[in-house]
C-alpha cells in the first residue's frame, strides 16, 4: 500500500459521501507530508458543534475492507478535518 | 431475492383506508420518514402484530426488522449474489424459500400498513418487507484468547463494565458469552466459578451472574460476568489496544456497516447489518453435551469479502468506529454460508448485554461502560 494508492482508493470509496445525513458531502482528499486533507463540497468548514459527531463517523469508514485510520497509521498518515 | 415468497410474488396485506393529501404512494411515504420514525413504526408493529402473522403464516419461523436485501447480477461486477440495501424493513424468518410460486394464501405479504400522523394528518404508510431463510447456527467456542479453567474451550472477552452493585458498593467486570465462561456444552453441569487465564495469566474468576441457557428455555440469554481481579491481564485481550466505551442503546442505532473485532492478527472485519431477531435457534457444544437452544435477540450481520467467524471467536465485539468503538453486540454463534456465499455473524444487541435484568444474580445492579 502507497500513499497513492490509498489516496485513490479513499476518493473512489468516500468521495461524494455524505456526513451528517447529508449536512456536508466530501468533495475529495489532498495529501500535504504526512497529512491528509479532507475537503468539502463548496469549500464548507464544519460547524464546531458538528465536529464530535463527523469523527465519529468517520472513525466508522473503511478502506479497502480495513478500518481507515488503520490504514492512515501505517502509513504514518494523519487526517486533518475542515475547521 | 431467491425464490419464494419473492418480493415480486408476494401480496401486500390489505389496508384500511386512509384519506392522505400527500400524492405519493404509501411505500414512498414510509421511505420519507426519518431513519428513528421508520424504526419506530417497525417495532411498533413488531410488538403488535408478530403473533398475529406468525398465526396467519404458517411458514414463518420469526419477525424480526432490518435492511431489505437486493439481487446483484454478474454485470455488477460482483456475480450473482445478494447486496444489503439501505432501506429499513420488516424481515420473515422461513424454513425454506419456494422455488416456485405457491398458492395466494400462502404468499408473505410485501408490504404491511400502518398509519402514522405526518405534519397533523393521519397518513398510510406501507412498511416493506424481506424474507430470510432459516440456516444451522453454531455457537464457536474454542482456541485462543481467553483460556477458562485450563480447558481448551476459548473465547473472547467483550468489554468491560462498572457495576452498581444492590449493597451501594462498585465492581469491575468484563462480560463474554456463557457457552465460553461456563463451558456449556463442553461441560456438565457446568461450574459456577473458574478462573479465566490469558496466555497463562490470571485474568480474574466468572462469576454465577448470567444469562438462561438450555435446550428448554423460550428465548436464552448466551452472556456471563466475570470479576476482573487483574486487568492488566484483562487490557492484554484487547485487540485494537481499545475496549468499547459507550453503547448502542435501542436497534435504530445501528449502522449499515460495523466492525466485527476478532482476536486475529487481521483484527477487525467489516460487516454488514442486516437484521435483529428476537429469537434464534443455537447449536452448543458437540458429542453428548450437545444441544440445541432458542436464543434471542440476535443482531445479524454478513462478513465482508471471504472471512468467516471460527471457533473461538465467540465474545468478540462488535462496534461501530475503530478507534472509538462504541458496543453494537456480541459475537455468540457463526453460520459460513447463507446460501449466496456470505459468512454471517450472530451478536447479542448490546442494548441487551448491558440490561442486567437479562442476568441471574444481578438484580437491583446498574452497569455502565468504563470510560477511564
């Protein structure tokens, strides 16, 4: 597994997912060193109320059949949200 | 789905009439409402009319409520097989799907109607329906993780919990299955306290809070106790390094996909949900401790890719999140073919792991998940 390859496989899986029952919908995922940006439709941020809540229920994706934190500590990877 | 009653066989059950404003037809409706509205309604019928069609149907072993199911077909990339859609239903237990259409009478029906108020005005709603086909249950015990009495008759511990005790005093406890903690089954009678070893360490001793399990019990309870007297013998059995805090407190919580914590070293699997029944038949054990159990409620879930659950597995969390899991159930029982492929998984809801009144021995307590 690369950076690129997991990268890939997070837009094909999450890209256009919807958090929050539709509240924000991601628009896709940019790497920056050991950071990956997560970026929503119309350049929205996250409500600070909402914040809990969407990492939770990110805490819940996978990728590639495997829980996708696991994959972004192997990788030494770390998942920054819209603030 | 295969066979029959298929969706596209079976009547719907007859209405009452409803004078609606609302143009859209009374199944559209039903997927308008939120995702709590619609579980609400469903149990709602449940508890109303599960002995009602149960009477009505001689071919249905159960009424349980989860998410429709639909065909895939090979240009789908994935064969055929079946795929857990998002949609909420009430699901039919069967013996056996019919191959072939049978007589009206004996047609499930694919939809049930009920009425609900919706912006002030009384409006039909048709709640869809599925059909599942009864499989053999085993309940895995053996290998691994948690070694109980020096027997080779494993499982895994599930979580922790903090008990209120009746006399004001607190106890740390973890909770696993009792088919693991007491040796049923494997053992009998079984024994009311053993100590429970991790990798030869003393973990702590089971306690005689646990659920009713026989083959004569209506609907019993796989779960037990155990008082933790070392945990950092207890931590060791962690997986993830994490135990779940927090807990799925009523069926509409659930997720389309969780985890399925194993004690392997691919850890956690992704499954599906696809239903809750509230009764289930169980095989225990092998050779002349062998029986048979009426076990409930049961979450079922269908493994991702080709895992399968294995002896030993029993007691492994099932969460939703991974670094912050938080209890959907506990895994009792494994069936490695659901007629399409699938592996499934049986979990008892947390919300009924963390009732002590499914217990003996537990009256008066209060049990929380530790947050430390």
């Amino acid at each position: 597994m690369t950076v690129e390859s997991l990268i890939s496989a997070l837009a094909k899986e999450h890209g256009n997912q919807a958090l929050l029952a539709g509240k924000y919908v991601v628009a896709g995922f940019a790497v920056k060193s050991n950071e990956v940006m997560l970026n929503l439709k119309d350049g929205k941020k996250l409500d600070a109320a909402d914040l809990a809540k969407v990492e939770a229920e990110i805490d819940n994706w996978s990728v590639l059949e495997r829980p996708m934190k696991q994959q972004l500590d192997d990788l030494k990877l770390v998942l920054v949200l819209p603030k | 789905m295969s066979g029959q009653p298929s969706a596209s066989a079976r009547a719907a059950d007859t209405p009452s009439t409803g004078v609606e404003a609302d143009a859209r037809s009374p199944q559209q409706r039903f997927l308008g409402l939120s995702r709590r509205r619609q579980f609400t309604l469903i149990e709602e019928l449940l508890l109303t009319r599960s002995g009602e069609l149960l009477r009505a149907y001689p071919c249905l072993l159960a009424v349980g409520h989860g998410f429709r199911r639909r065909r895939t077909h090979a240009g789908d990339g994935d064969g055929v097989g079946e795929i857990v859609t998002a949609e909420r239903c009430v699901l039919f237990l069967v013996r056996r799907k019919w191959k072939r259409r049978g007589s009206q009478l004996r047609r499930l029906p694919a939809h049930l109607y009920c009425h609900d108020l919706v912006r002030g005005r009384r409006t039909l709603l048709a709640i869809p329906t599925d059909v599942s086909e009864s499989r053999p249950l085993q309940a895995n015990a053996s290998p691994e993780a948690v070694d109980v009495a020096d027997r080779v008759a494993h499982g895994v511990l599930t979580c922790l919990v903090d008990c209120a005790l009746a006399d004001g005093t607190r106890e740390r406890r973890a909770l696993s299955c009792r088919h693991v903690l007491s040796l049923t089954g494997i053992r009998s009678p079984e024994p009311n306290s053993v100590p429970v070893r991790h990798n030869g360490a003393l973990i702590g001793d089971t306690l005689a809070i646990r659920g009713e399990l026989s083959a004569t019990d209506p609907a019993g309870f796989d779960a037990q106790a155990m008082r933790v007297s070392t945990p950092a013998a207890a931590n060791r059995c962690v997986f993830t390094a994490i135990w779940p805090r927090g807990h799925v407190s009523h069926g509409g919580e659930f997720e389309a996909s969780m985890w399925l914590q194993l004690p392997r070293d691919d850890g956690a699997i992704r499954v599906n949900y696809r239903g809750v029944w509230p009764v289930m038949r169980v095989s225990y054990g092998s050779g002349a401790a062998r029986f048979v159990a009426s076990v409930g409620p049961l979450v079922e879930v269908e493994l991702v890719g080709n895992q399968k659950t294995l002896p030993g597995d029993s007691g492994s969390p099932l969460v939703i999140g991974y670094s912050k899991p938080r209890l959907a159930g506990m895994h009792i029982a494994g069936n490695p073919d659901d007629g399409n492929g699938r592996a499934l998984s049986y979990c008892i809801p947390a919300y009924a792991l963390m009732d002590p009144g499914n217990y003996a021995g537990a009256d008066g307590e209060q049990w929380t998940l530790p947050q430390d």
